[in-house]
C-alpha cells in the first residue's frame, strides 16, 4: 500500500532530538511528517535527567557567571582527552545557550538552583548544568504543547505507533522514503529528506553485544533498540564511535530481569556525595580503586577492567546506620527490610557466609577485610590510596550490594558528516538521509567519557538546527539555518 503524500521531511523518532528538529522544519516551510513507533511521544524525556549544560546563558548572566562556548568547548575535550567529534561537539556548544535561552523562553521550570556544577559525572569549570524540577519530563512539559500547536495547525503531521520498519532508496543510492508499518498493512511514505532521531541502542542486548562487544545491564528507555542504526545500515551507512564506551559505575541489579538495572534504587558511589564507609571487592574479593577517588570518570575506568564489571559494597551494620544512606531513598532501616530478599542485597553474620551469598571468593573477601582494618587500626596508609577511612568493618551483621557497570546510553552510532548527513564507510553520504540525537552515540558528543547534559542539549540544539536547514529545499547544503540557529563557525 503506497501513502501517496509526499513530505519534504519525515522525522523518524519523537523524542528529544526528534521533535524541536519536526518543529523547525515546519517553521522553515517544510511539509513535515513525524513518526512515532511507541504510542506517546517523548522518548527518553520519560526517563532521562534531563540535564543540559550550556555556558553563556541569560541564566548565567543573570548570575553573573563568567563563561562562553570555548570554554565549554575546551571542558568537553579536556574530560573527553579530546575523544569526541570535535566538529560537532564546537557547533553543539555553539547552540547550547540559544538552546537553554529558548527553553527559558517558552517558560521551562528550570530548577533553583541551576545553574550549577554537577559532580554526577567528572566536573565542569563554571556552572553551567541546568534541569527542571521534574527531570527530563520538564523539557517534555514544554516541547509537547509546541507540538500540539503544529499538529493543530497543520504543520506537522505526527503518527504515533507508527514504527518506520524501512528506508526506500531510488536507483543511485539516494534515500526517497520510508516504509512504516501499519494495522492496515506497510506503507510506503515518500520523502524529500529523512532524519533518523531514534534514540539509541542501549535497551537491546543482542544489537548492543554486536556493536559495543560489552556485557548490557541496562536503564536505558525501553524504546532505545537500535532501529536508525540498523536502518541506516540497510542503506550502507557507517558506524562511528566503536571503543568509546564507558559504563556509568555501580547499579543494583533488576529484581527480575538480568540484562536490566534499576535506575531508581541508585547506589550512592559518588565520594563527594556521600564519603564511602564501604569496601568495592570484585568476584575473586579483590578491592580495585580507592572507594574515596573523587573522580567518578577513573572509577568507571577503573571497573571497565573488572571481570563482568560487577562489584560488590561490603560494609557492616555500623556503616549501614551511621553513613549517608548506601542507594538513593532507602532509609537504614529500607537496607535492613531489603537484605535477603531483594536481588543483590545480601546479609550475613560473617564475611565468610556473605561472601557465599553473594558469590564473591570467601577467602579474598576476609582477606581484604582483615587487610582493611589492620592498616587502619594499626595508622598505616591504605593501599589504594584511600583517605577517608571512617571506621573498621567489624561490627555484624555484614552486608554485601551487588553493582553492576551500568548502560544508560550507547557509545557507537551513525556515522555522519559535520551537517549530520550520514556517511558511507568510504566517507561519501547517503544523499537524502541525515541523523541527530543519541542515534549519533554518546561518542560523537562525549566522546570516551561523560560530559554532563552532552547528549540532551546536542539531541535539542542540533536537531533544531538540522530541522531548520531542512526546509523546502531539502537537502540542499547552500541552505543555511536562520540566523537564531546557526553557529557562528
Ligand atoms: C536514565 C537516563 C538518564 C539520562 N540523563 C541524562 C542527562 O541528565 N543529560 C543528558 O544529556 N543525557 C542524559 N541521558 C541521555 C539522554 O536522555 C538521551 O541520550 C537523549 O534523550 C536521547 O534523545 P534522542 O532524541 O536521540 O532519543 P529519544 O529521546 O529516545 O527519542 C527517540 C524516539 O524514536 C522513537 N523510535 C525509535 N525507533 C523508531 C522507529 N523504528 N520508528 C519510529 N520511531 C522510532 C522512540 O520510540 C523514541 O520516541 C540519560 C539517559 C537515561 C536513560
């Protein structure tokens, strides 16, 4: 069945990236169509934090906080030790204030306290991390009714549960349209230009073990299952970005399903978030990083060489009730209620019985413990370097959380040129196909590190920035973005 409409645009993907780049483009004049596999739009915006940073803002200023674009610049390349795509990580930064400018515009419920430095991942020099108060539903709250108006209108045409299953190519190789399914039968939709903004591949462990080649315990949004990157595979687009993966460090394991975690009962590991009282062992019980390393960019290089990137916290009752609470929201008492019948909490009388409940080698673990103390109780340095060294692990029951290196984003992605169109292996670009958002990977904007907000604002900023250029004219590249949207460089 062929959808005889021809959009200058169809926007695969409603989610962060996808919807302000259906805007643009609508504004730009373009017949716009969206597509929408799951039956809501948002995408990751359900789940993520939502943080953006941006330097340069009327927020800073505000604030009288001194900072621009080549500092942001030079923050990303110096946590990333320069791994990230520099071209587009420049013109990300470049539009990140008009960005955050924009939201605050349309009435944004930024937090109160952005913005701020952020130590969830490795810090910025100025701050310049800003979120809503309901997380990445926040930045929904204001891109839904934008929508809403352009649909009303007639500007954009948006189809929920609507999954794009193929990219329709004409004899040389240039991309005409999709195939969507549909209850009625596939549809062929035909397209001047069409953008992949799909999300990543985080949620779907067999496309995940392919391209990243690491163990997946995920809390990446459901929908985050690869599709733009196997479809532009179909048409011979590239890979980008293999190696560059990090896990994000520490996070219990799903109560029932083992490739998932749960993102809500996050264990607290970020040593200026709460001084560690607890020793990190690996499966054979060996600690592997000082507990208190303030940098959480070498902790979680620090785990990528433990096996299976699981570790466990060991600590004792002593800890459980005096230190800040182990995971996010439980009380001491939660952790008391929880041990024994949660997966990965586990308690014992003895260090020997943990370590077989948890399955950690029972003899390193005692070995470790008893190493621990002594060199405390008797004043000598710790071997790992570790300072804050509150009080011995002795006093039962013992208690053992079970972390895993945990996935909220994927790494590789879409290879695409410095206008986001998307690359061959030999570097020749698909005409007529163009990417943005986290279908690029982590990679193209963080590079082998985390840097905060730096998949949220490019997925915003340069999706506006694409739907713009993508007007009538489609993709003609003399085609610029209006003069609010573009870059200076
Ligand atoms: C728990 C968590 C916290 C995070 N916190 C932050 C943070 O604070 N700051 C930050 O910068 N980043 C953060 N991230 C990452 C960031 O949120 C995402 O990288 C970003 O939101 C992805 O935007 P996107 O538009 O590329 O994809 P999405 O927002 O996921 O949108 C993709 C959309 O495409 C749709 N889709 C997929 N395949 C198809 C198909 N075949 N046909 C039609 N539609 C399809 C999906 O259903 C989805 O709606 C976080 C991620 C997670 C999981």
């Amino acid at each position: 069945m062929t959808d005889r409409r021809r959009y200058d645009v169809v926007v695969v993907g409603a989610g962060t990236a996808g919807i302000p780049c259906a805007l643009e483009a609508a504004t730009a004049g373009a017949r716009v169509l969206l597509l929408e596999k799951d039956g809501r739009v948002g995408g990751t915006l359900h789940t993520s934090g939502g943080h953006l940073s941006a330097a340069g803002t009327r927020r800073q200023a505000a604030q009288s906080i001194q900072d621009d674009s080549d500092l942001h610049l030079a923050d990303v390349r110096r946590i990333s030790h320069g791994s990230a795509r520099d071209d587009l990580v420049r013109r990300a930064v470049e539009l990140a204030p008009v960005t955050v400018d924009w939201l605050d515009d349309l009435g944004f419920d930024f937090a109160p306290e952005t913005p701020r430095l952020v130590y969830g991942h490795e810090p910025y020099s100025a701050p310049r991390t800003y979120y809503g108060r309901d997380g990445g539903l926040s930045i929904l709250h204001v891109l839904e009714p934008l929508l809403r108006d352009a649909v009303a209108r007639g500007d954009v045409e948006l189809r929920t549960a609507t999954p794009v299953t193929g990219l329709r190519s004409d004899g040389e190789g240039r991309v005409v349209g999709v195939t969507v399914w549909s209850r009625d039968g596939d549809q062929d939709v035909d397209a001047g230009a069409v953008v992949l903004a799909t999300g990543g591949f985080a949620a779907d462990p067999d496309v995940f073990a392919e391209i990243e080649g690491v163990p997946l315990v995920s809390a990446a949004h459901p929908t985050s299952t690869g599709d733009g990157l196997l479809l532009a595979r179909t048409v011979g687009g590239a890979v980008a970005g293999r190696g560059t993966y990090l896990p994000t460090f520490g996070g219990l394991p799903h109560p029932t399903t083992p490739t998932r975690a749960q993102w809500s009962d996050r264990p607290l590991l970020i040593a200026t978030e709460r001084p560690p009282w607890e020793v990190y062992v690996d499966r054979a019980g060996r600690r592997f990083v000082a507990e208190d390393e303030p940098s959480i960019d070498q902790k979680e290089r620090a785990l990528v060489a433990v096996p299976d990137m699981t570790f466990w916290t060991v600590f004792d009752d002593r800890a459980r009730r005096e230190s800040v609470p182990m995971v996010l929201g439980w009380s001491p008492a939660d952790l008391a209620a929880r041990a024994g019948r949660r997966a990965g909490v586990h308690t014992a009388d003895d260090l020997e019985s943990l370590a077989r409940l948890a399955g950690i080698d029972p003899t390193g673990l005692l070995g470790t413990v008893r190493d621990y103390n002594a060199a405390l109780t008797d004043g000598r340095p710790d071997p790992t370097g570790r300072q804050h060294r509150p009080a011995p692990i002795a006093e039962p029951p013992y208690f053992a959380l079970e972390n895993h290196g945990i996935t909220l984003i994927s790494f590789a992605g879409v290879d695409v040129d410095a206008d986001l169109a998307v690359r061959r292996t030999d570097g020749s670009v698909v005409p007529g196909l163009f990417a943005v958002g986290e279908v690029l990977g982590a990679g193209a904007s963080c590079g082998n590190s985390f840097c905060g907000g730096m998949m949220v604002t490019p997925a915003i900023g340069l999706g506006r920035w694409l739907g713009a250029r993508l007007g009538p004219g489609l993709a003609d590249r003399s085609l610029r973005a209006p003069e609010s949207l573009n870059s200076p460089s």
